[in-house]
C-alpha cells in the first residue's frame, strides 16, 4: 500500500486476515503510535509513510 491510501474497513480485515476485531483493533493502534498511520473520524486509517510496517526504521540498532 501506498503513502495516503485507505486501510479496510475493521470488519473487512477481520475477514481477510481472518482473525478478531481485537485483534486489528490492536494492530492498528500500534501502527497509529509508531507514525504509520493516522485515524480520521468518519473518514478512515490511512498510511502515512516510512515506518516499520513500510520497510523503514526497524527499530533495530545496525
């Protein structure tokens, strides 16, 4: 995915990645606060950019 496109819809992931609501809850929770994505009311999650989800900082010390 690229920087500014939509993610799914909560529901809609439950049924591709076949896994809770709790479980993409907390997913993209962890991406909002690592910068990778940003979560407009009404609207929607988008990406953002770099980050770890996109091949960015890891995170990791080299």
């Amino acid at each position: 995915m690229s920087k500014g496109a939509a993610l799914p819809a909560e529901r809609r992931m439950t049924e591709l990645y076949g896994v809770s609501i709790g479980t993409v809850r907390r997913a993209v929770a962890l991406l909002r606060e690592r910068g990778v994505v940003a979560t407009l009311p009404a609207k929607g999650t988008f990406i953002l950019g770099a980050g770890a989800a996109t091949g960015g900082d890891s995170g990791e010390a080299e």
